[in-house]
C-alpha cells in the first residue's frame, strides 16, 4: 500500500491528476486482499494492483472518468457473474469491490486505523482513529489499519544478508544489515539493504515491529544480537547455524534460546545464498502473518 501512495504523492507532486482505487470489498477467491491498490494519472500512468490484472484496464477508465469530472468517486464490482466476465470480470471465480476516487494524499497517520466512506451522502469523507466522527453516518464506510512494514535487521554483511533483503525489498520490509566490520559492511556488498550500520550488535534497536537473523558464525556477534533480539521483543528471531550449533547457543543464552528460529527458515532443502534466504524470508512472512 505504501508504494503506491508513495508513487501517487510523486506524480502528484509533479503535476499530475491522480485517481486512487482501492479494493473495499473481497468474496471467495479473490485475487488481491482487502486495502490494495492503484494509481491512475489521467495521462495513464498506472502504479499498483486491485486484481493481478484481471480489471485494471477497466478500472483505469473509471478513474480517469472521476478525474474528468464525468463520473462521481464510487464502488464498482466485479465478478464471475458479471456480463462480461471474461473481459473485464475475475475469472478465478472471486468478486472484488472497487472504490474509485480522486487521489486527496496519503493519510496523516503512520499507524492506526484510516477510514473512508464509500457510500451515502458523504462519499470520499475521511478519517482517522476517531470512532466519534463516524456518529450520524449513513452509508458504508471501509476502515483500513495502517501499520509501519516490517523491519528486518540482518547481523552479518554477506551473500545470504544481500539475497534476504533484495526480498524483504521486494515484499515491502524495511532492511538494516548491522555488522561491526566495515570491510564488509558495505553498500558494494549489500546493495539491496535500506540501511547499513556498522555497530556492535549488543546495540540493536528491536521492538514488536522487527525481525531479526543472525547470519554470523561468530559467538562475539552471534549471542550479543540474539540476546538483544529476544529481550527487546521482536516478534521473530532466527539464527544461522545446524542444531549442534544451537545446542551450544545454549550454554550461553539458556532460557532464551527457546526464543530462537534454529537452525533458521522454512525445510525446503535450499543451499545457495538465494535459497537459505527465501526460507528465512518465507518463515519471517508467516510469523509476521500468525502475530
């Protein structure tokens, strides 16, 4: 979601008329989940996804009718049972409601709960964490909790560290790769990673919002961030490393240790660099998703 109203403020911002669609409704097998999204410039840029595809063309047509002034900000659904379901319906056999509107700006909170009427009187009239604003209404509104991405810290600047946050990249986590080498701590090593911090990692910043994986081998480096990880509260842990290795974790972090993914990421037999870290990347999604 954040790209896209990110991408939304940039064309904004450079004089484009922008229309924002969001997915407000979703039925059976729906293709995208609730709260997606896409940009639409009345020149016909589009940023973003309501269906993998599926509507997006008939979508960008009502969004340009809304910036023309030709057609109200309102909800259009599509489905299999639509008229003309294989040309512009979801023939995966779901059914999505869309709510087209003009692109006002992200809203003004970075977590919490934004709410938008999609129907009635007051249609496009937003809010956020005021449940008292919604007193009187009438017509459907769509909350929408916003939440800051996943923050994934890496301890250890390598091939595994890259590979991990070229995918939290791509997912939308924000990466920070902290290792106390600067040889190795490198934006020529790391290029995918948001932020490289070249520190001890006894001096983590973790809370409920942070992943943590420890790629090192090293004990110096190993236990310091997994303590640091665990007693500060991220919601996932993991460490590099075969089940003797975690063994002797043990003798130093005790009860702790219970807290630690090890050895780290989802059994799908992976050993290249790339491989090792969608398993760790595939089991922090599921935490993050189960939490």
């Amino acid at each position: 979601m954040e790209d896209v109203l990110s991408k939304a403020e940039e064309w904004q911002a450079e004089g484009e008329a922008v229309a924002l669609a969001t997915v407000v409704g979703a039925r059976r097998s729906a293709p995208r989940p609730l709260g997606s999204k896409l940009a639409v410039t009345r020149s016909g840029r589009l940023y973003g996804s309501v269906s993998g595809g599926c509507v997006e063309a008939d979508v960008a047509q009502h969004c340009r009718a809304v910036l023309d002034g030709e057609a109200p900000a309102q909800v259009h659904t599509y489905g299999i049972t639509d008229e003309e379901a294989w040309k512009v319906g979801l023939p995966c056999g779901g059914e999505i409601d869309v709510f087209v509107e003009p692109f006002a700006g992200a809203p003004p909170i970075e977590q919490g709960t934004s709410y938008v009427q999609v129907s009635g009187d007051d249609v496009g009239r937003r809010w956020h964490d005021d449940t008292t604003t919604a007193t009187g209404l009438q017509g459907e509104v769509f909350a929408e909790r916003i939440a800051p991405p996943v923050r994934l810290v890496v301890v250890g600047a390598g091939d595994i560290a890259e590979a991990l946050c070229a995918i939290g990249r791509a997912v939308g986590w924000h990466t920070v790769v902290i290792d106390p080498r600067p040889a190795l701590a490198t934006p020529e090593r790391v290029p995918s990673a948001d932020e490289i911090v070249i520190a001890w990692p006894d001096e983590l910043e973790v809370d409920a919002g942070t992943a943590v994986v420890s790629l090192t081998h090293e004990q110096r480096l190993d236990l310091p961030a997994l303590r640091a990880a665990v007693e500060g509260g991220a919601f996932y842990v993991g460490a590099l490393g075969s089940k003797r290795t975690q063994e002797r974790r043990r003798e130093q972090l005790g009860d702790l240790l219970d807290s630690v993914r090890g050895p780290v990421g989802l059994d799908l037999g992976g050993e290249t660099p790339a491989e090792i870290a969608l398993e760790i990347s595939a089991q922090i999604l599921q935490t993050a998703k189960q939490t």
